[in-house]
C-alpha cells in the first residue's frame, strides 16, 4: 500500500542529485548506461531528423511572417500557411519524438533496474518491452495531467476574470495576475510531486501515477531543491552545449537565434542554406558530429533528472517504520 509518510531519514542533497551514480553499479555502470543512451539517440536524430528538416523552414517561415505583422501592427498572414507547413513535416516530426521517447524511457528504466533491483541486461543495458512502455505510461500520464490540470485553471481564470470584469475592469486583471502566477506554481508543483511516478512503478513492479503525490509529500521543498539543481541547472548546461552543437553544424554560433523568427532575416533562407551546406561530405560529418554531441548532451540531463526519481523513493522508502529496502 502506498501511503503518505512523516520524514524521519535527513534529506541527502547528494544523494539525490547524483542519485544517477548510487546504483549497485556506482559510477562504472551509469558511464555505460549514458554511452549506451547517448548512441541509441544519435541514431534516432540521424534517421528521423531528415524525415522534416527538409520542410521545417517552412514552418519557421510562417512564423517569422506572423511575429513580423505582430510587431507591426499588420494583419498577420492566414494560418492555413502555418497548418500546411506544419501538416507536411508531422509524419517526420511524429517519428523523431517516438524514437527520442523510446531510447530515454529505455535509458530510465535501465537505471530504475539496477537501483532498485540491481538488474542488468546481458551486453548492453537498454531493452524496450514492457516495464519501458510501463515507464512511457507513467511519464505520459504525468504530463497528460498536468496539461490537463492548466487547461482546467485557465478555463477557470477566464470564467473569473469575465464574471469580476462586469463588475469592475482592476478586478479582472487582478484575477488575471494571480491566476497566472497560480499556473507558473502548478506547472511546477504538480511534476515535482509525481515526477517518482516510474521509478515507484519499478520498485513495485506495478504501474502508479497519482500515487507518487503521496510518495513526495513531506518531501516537496528538499526534492524542488534536488530537481531545480538538476533539471534546470542540467537543462542550462544542456542548451549549451546545444547551441554549440548546431554552431558546429551550420558555421553560424548566432543559428538559433538567427532562425528564431525574431530576427530580420527570413529563417527558411537559413535552414535551405544549411541544409544545402550539410549535402558536402565535410558539411554531413559536421552535422553528424552534432547530433551525436547533442545526444550526449541529452542522455546526461536525463540521467541525472532520474537519479532524483530513484532517490525520492528510495528516501520515502527508508522513511517506513518498519523498512524493505535493501
């Protein structure tokens, strides 16, 4: 049974932010783990990235043309440009997040395995059948929830803000104000309180998602610390080496946001000229090169996000008054 438990173990701030390295297999397995993960989404970003890059200035294009009638003051283009740019790259774009999906839930569950069960497959630890679609549950109930639980406040903000505003127009800004801080507090809230949903799902071999609530209650402000040290010092670190990464590939370290859509100069010029760069041997191994730097890149972050899941259960756990966890 899952139950909500008071604090008795103290908070480890390291254990929790290197959670990744307290496997049984300390540091020599997660340095596998993470080479593992790191080649299985370069192959997924060189397969799939050509599937829509080809189309994406297109859709940057229209972007670009929005933002620059916004600023104007200008009627903004029809936005059947942007649905068909964005309807010809969604086969591509729809393989690229499923494959980037399946290696990151296969690298998660490999970790939960060998935390908490110190099991590791034969060769190479990434696997994909059911305790990883079981992972891919748990982290799409997570955010399907918590898209659900936005959609939900600002239904209700809106219902507020109208029924105040005929009373007085301060009144609905107010309801507006705080009931946008109220959003920023629930988009961080709500994932920090079930983010343990897998790894509770691995420790009891059985899928749970709102029961992680109860699993970081007590526990909410030490795990926001471990998670903000993690996930946006992580994703800091991340970005990057991400913009040094697409640097690499295109000649241009200003790429990104050169094709922003807030600069002065059409984006999809850009992306038809770096992709016209990447057609030459030199061009394609750089770009190459990127990918496989940003999967690093990649596999780093979300190692060390899930070593904050391991230890979030596993200090629930040792909070039990009569422990299991060994």
């Amino acid at each position: 049974m899952i139950e909500a438990r008071k604090r008795i173990a103290a908070f480890d701030f390291n254990g929790a932010a290197g959670g990744a390295f307290m496997t049984p297999g300390g540091k020599d397995f997660v340095i596998r783990l993470w080479f593992w993960m790191s080649a299985f989404l370069s192959i997924a970003f060189i397969v799939t990235v050509p599937m829509f890059i080809g189309g994406y200035g297109d859709v940057l294009e229209q972007s670009w043309l929005s933002n620059r009638a916004v600023f104007s003051g200008q009627e903004p283009p029809d936005p059947q440009g942007m649905l068909t740019a964005f309807g010809k790259i969604l086969p591509g774009m729809f393989a690229f997040m499923m494959a980037m999906w399946a290696v990151v839930a296969a690298g998660e569950t490999a970790l939960y395995k060998r935390y908490f069960h110190n099991v590791e497959a034969a060769r190479q630890p990434l696997r994909f059948g059911r305790m990883e679609l079981r992972t891919m549950l748990c982290q799409l109930g997570v955010w399907a929830l918590v898209f659900f639980i936005y959609f939900l406040g600002a239904f209700a903000i809106g219902l507020l803000a109208a029924a105040f505003g005929a009373v007085a127009p301060i009144l609905a800004a107010i309801v507006v104000l705080f009931g946008v801080f109220a959003i920023i507090a629930m988009f961080i809230a709500v994932p920090i309180r079930l983010a343990p949903a897998a790894a509770l799902s691995m420790l009891r071999d059985k899928t749970h998602v709102l029961a992680a609530n109860k699993v970081t209650k007590n526990r909410f402000w030490n795990l926001f610390v471990a998670y903000l040290v993690t996930y946006v010092g992580g994703y800091i670190a991340y970005y990057i080496i991400y913009t040094i990464s697409i640097g690499i590939a295109t000649g241009d370290m200003g790429f990104l946001w050169a094709v922003s859509g807030l600069g002065e100069e059409n984006p999809r010029v850009l992306i038809e000229a770096a992709a016209e760069r990447m057609k030459g041997p030199i061009g394609m191994a750089l770009g190459i090169i990127a990918m496989i730097i940003n999967a690093a890149a990649m596999a780093a972050w979300i190692l060390l996000v899930a070593g904050v899941n391991c230890y979030a259960v596993r200090w629930w756990v040792e909070d039990d008054p009569a422990p299991n966890f060994e």
